[in-house]
C-alpha cells in the first residue's frame, strides 16, 4: 500500500507523519522557523529516513505562511476593491479594519453600478463603461489586484462574471479575485474575506513555488495538497488562486487527526499546545463549521472557517499564587512560557512553575526531571490542577451541541498532562496523540460546497436541495475526489420566510470524498 505523508506547521512545532492506510509509519517534530518553508524541509528529511521517496503517493501540508502574513501584516499586495452595487455606498470597502491594514493594502476603493436582489433579479444593469473606467484608474495608480464583490453574488454571480470578464480585459496580468467564489451570503464579510485573498495572491505563488521545491529536493514526485480550513484540501494550483482557504487549517487537522487516531467521528477535541488548547466540535468526522462572521487580525470574514474556542491553557501556562497565606488563591495563565518551556518550566531546570509542572507532580507521565517537582506544595498542585478542570470542563461544554454526553478525545503536546487533572478520566488519548495534526492533514479528503440563496421559481424545496447536493458532489470531484466514493455530509435547506413571498431558501450542502491522486494532475 503506498504511503501518504502529512506535515503541519504550528507557532513552536512542525509535524510530519508517514502513514500506511491507518496505520503511522514514523513521525517528528521540527522547530517551525521563521521562514516556515526550512521547517518543512527538515521534518520532510527526518521522517523519510529509511522511506523511498518513490513509495509517496501524496503528501498533505497544513502551513501556516497565510495566517502569520494576515496576522503580522507582512507580504500582503495593495489591493484595489470594486463592488457592484447602486452608488452611493454609505458602507464603504475596508470600513472597520485595523489601520495597519489599511495602511498596507491601501483605500483603493470604487463602486459601480451593478450586482443583484435576494432572489437573482438584476439591481441594475451592469455598467460596464464604468467598469471599464474603473480599470484604468486601477492601471494608473499600478495596483496588479483586484477584489471584486457583488450585492447578492452568492444568489446570482452574472454581474460578477461579466465584470471580471472585462477587468481582465482592461488590466492584462492583474489578478481579479471574486467574491462568490470566497465568502458567504452577507456582501461586507465576503467583501473583506475576498480582499484579504486578493492581498495574498502574490505571496501564494512564492508559497508554493517554495513548497514544490522544498518536496522535489527530497525525491518525491507525487502531488502535493494543501489543508484547507473546513478539512479538505486543495490542489496547489488553486492554493494560488485561494490561499484564504488555508489559514486556520492547524485546528482542523488537529480535530481530523483526533477522530482517525480515536477512530470516534463526533465528539468533542482538545488540542493542547505549549500556549493555548483548541477545543472544537466534530461531526462526521469534520469539525463544525462556523456560522457566523468571524474575526480574522480585527476583520469580520464570512468564509468556510471551524468554529473553535481557543483557551488560554496549554503545557506552558504559567502557575500563580494570587493572595497570602492559606487562604491565597490559584492563578492559572494566561501568562505562558511558551517555546521557552524547555528552558523555563521546573521540569527542566527553570524557575517557572508551569501546568506541565503541576501535571508531572500529580503523576502524569515524565517529562524531564520529575525530581525538581518533588517539593511542590501538594496544595498549590491540587488547587491548580483542579481550576485547570473547571477551566477544561466549561470549555467542552461550550463546544457541545446539546447537553449529553460525548466523547472527548484530546491531542496534541500537551494532552498526556490531562491524565494527572482530576475528573477527566473518561478522556480518550489515542496512541500518537502529539502528531494528530500531521495525521489528520495526510488523511484530508476533498470536498465540494454550495452555500447559497436559491429562488424557488415553481420548484419545491426537496428539488432545490437536491440541486445543490449535485452541484457540492460536483465541486467535489473537480476538487480531486474520488468519484465513486464522494458523500453528503452536511445538507439543510432553511425557508427566508422574512423576504416578500417567502419564495427563497438559503441551502448548504457539503460533498466530500476520498483524494484520488489519478483524478488530478501534479500541483
């Protein structure tokens, strides 16, 4: 059976793992370095040590190049938005960003007339001479990226097509970037996600020219995926058209990882880091999509992203004691150590008392030298570990959907230190835990979605949704799915009762299926 690698990128660690069908063949940690891309290389050589290269079928990589250059406002490209809708606008482009942001990208904003109604019906007809004038303001301040969004685009995305059409014309070798192919119904959040995508186009050929080499100089020839943020993955071509699609894709492989290692497809995971635990929801194997606007570096987008809750609780969470005497009470975080845990925590000689600390007193497996923790006030340990339940136990509740019980599955670092809390015994651990992201990236599927307003026109709602499942399946195989092995596993189709006649429904539907390298080409 040929061997899949998967290699994800996180703020201290990048993780590869060689896997054979189900099973982990070998896996390392890396230090993640600045540049991101030598982090790869190294952890791509020492986990194909004793691998033929020639035995990869695919490899998976879950980078985190996007999210760091939106979050440090490095590599972004200035950016010129049009929106079509009924000039004037009283909401402009970019209205509520960070000023850093704007600074970077520019205020390069124009609004021609144009876009759709709730049911398809055209606003206005698509002023196409001022789109072309648009273009050549566009040409003269030298901008080469264009976000183009729409009034209702999701619904009807014609004027959007045609614009682009001509922008294209207009501006030979710019980038045009549309929004009904990023971002959800709602026209200022999809606006925001399609400029942010359109800010990343130029950093994406560098990322992935970089990533093509960084694999070729190791001897393999298979394709090469990217992680994308809903758990399923892209080619490297359209990574350069979409590389927003990539930038929360650590958690998700973290929680794709969980539900292939525990072999459980809903629960709940916690991923615990060095900083922070991820805790998100699964459902059929995927975690639970986010539904409304999230905020991405203080803009509000409305693309495919999981809906996860970061606590502040991780192996470096630093240990206080607030207050004197007995009566004093525990601090837990949200000071953490960080990377610097190696050097800081007890455990290794250090001067910081940290949860990994409190856990290795309690019992929880070595890590270090469990005899610098001998002398730990038992008090401080109990008081600590068990704050740090309460902290765990609100946070899953949080995540769950209703108030039974499910599993809860933890990976990650840091998840052997959970054994030492008290209450969480029904915890489940699974074997190779700490690289549950590298497995959960190697195991991506691909996958199609439709998310979007239809006008019922004389149809019923059953054949809208069956419309739409066609269409996400569709999306699917073009996505590199195997054909034969594409499954529904979201669909829901919800009435707009509020709009005159109630004629509409807002449908989503998501396909995903088994990546079949033959499906596709290299890239």
């Amino acid at each position: 059976m040929s061997l899949r690698i998967g290699i994800d990128v996180g703020g201290t660690n990048t993780d590869a793992a060689v896997l054979r069908g189900a099973d982990v063949v070998a896996a390392t940690k890396a230090t993640t370095t600045e540049d991101v891309t030598s982090g790869i290389l190294k952890a791509l050589t020492e986990v194909l040590v004793g691998i033929d290269p020639a035995d990869v079928e695919s490899v998976f990589i879950g980078t985190t190049h996007f999210i760091n250059a939106i979050a440090q406002g490095k590599g972004l490209a200035r950016v010129a938005a049009v929106r079509l809708a009924t000039p004037p606008q009283s909401l402009f482009p970019m209205i509520d960003w960070p000023q850093h942001l704007m600074h970077i990208i520019g205020d390069d904003f124009h609004v021609v007339r144009g876009g759709s109604q709730f049911d398809g019906r055209l606003l206005s007809e698509l002023d196409e001479d001022g789109v072309r004038e648009t273009a050549a303001k566009i040409r003269a301040a030298g901008i080469k990226h264009v976000a183009l969004s729409a009034v209702f685009s999701s619904v009807n995305a014609d004027p959007e097509i045609r614009a682009a059409q001509i922008l294209e014309e207009e501006l030979p070798g710019a980038t045009v970037t549309r929004s009904a192919l990023v971002g959800r119904v709602g026209i200022l959040e999809r606006e925001n996600a399609t400029i942010l995508n359109a800010a990343l186009r130029d950093l994406a050929a560098r990322v992935v020219d970089g990533l093509e080499q960084v694999v070729s100089s190791v001897g393999i020839a298979a394709p090469i995926l990217l992680s994308q943020n809903d758990g399923t993955v892209m080619t490297l071509d359209r990574a350069r058209l979409f590389p927003i699609f990539t930038i929360a894709s650590g958690p998700t492989n973290s929680m794709r990882g969980a539900a292939l290692l525990a072999d459980i497809d809903d629960g709940v995971v916690v991923d615990v880091g060095g900083t922070t635990s991820d805790i998100g929801m699964l459902q059929h194997g995927f975690p639970r999509e986010s539904t409304i606007a999230m905020s991405l570096a203080g803009v509000r987008s409305n693309f495919r992203i999981p809906d996860v809750l970061s606590l502040a609780l991780g192996g470096g969470t630093v240990i206080s004691k607030e207050g004197a005497g007995p009566e004093g009470s525990v601090a837990v975080g949200p000071e953490s150590v960080g990377y610097r845990i190696g050097t800081e925590a007890l455990v290794f000689g250090g001067s910081v008392t940290t949860f990994t600390d409190l856990a290795v007193a309690a019992g929880a497996d070595p890590i270090g030298d469990a005899s610098q923790v001998e002398g730990l006030d038992p008090a401080l340990v109990e008081a600590g570990l068990n704050r740090v339940r309460d902290m765990l136990t609100r946070a899953i509740e949080k995540a769950k959907l209703s108030s039974a019980d499910v599993p809860v599955i933890a990976v990650g670092g840091g998840a052997p230190l959970l054994k030492a809390v008290p209450g969480l015994d029904s915890i489940v651990i699974p074997a190779n835990a700490g690289v549950a992201n590298a497995v959960g990236a190697s195991f991506a599927e691909a996958g199609g979605e439709v998310d979007r307003v239809y006008a019922l026109d004389g149809k019923t709602r059953a054949q809208v949704l069956e419309e739409a499942k066609e269409l996400a399946v569709a999306r699917a195989v073009e996505a590199g799915a195997d054909p034969e092995r594409v499954r529904i596993i979201e669909a829901e189709e919800v009435p707009l009762t509020h709009l005159p006649g109630g004629t509409a429904v807002h449908a989503r539907v998501k396909a995903v299926g088994p990546f079949n390298p033959t499906q596709i080409s290299k890239g």
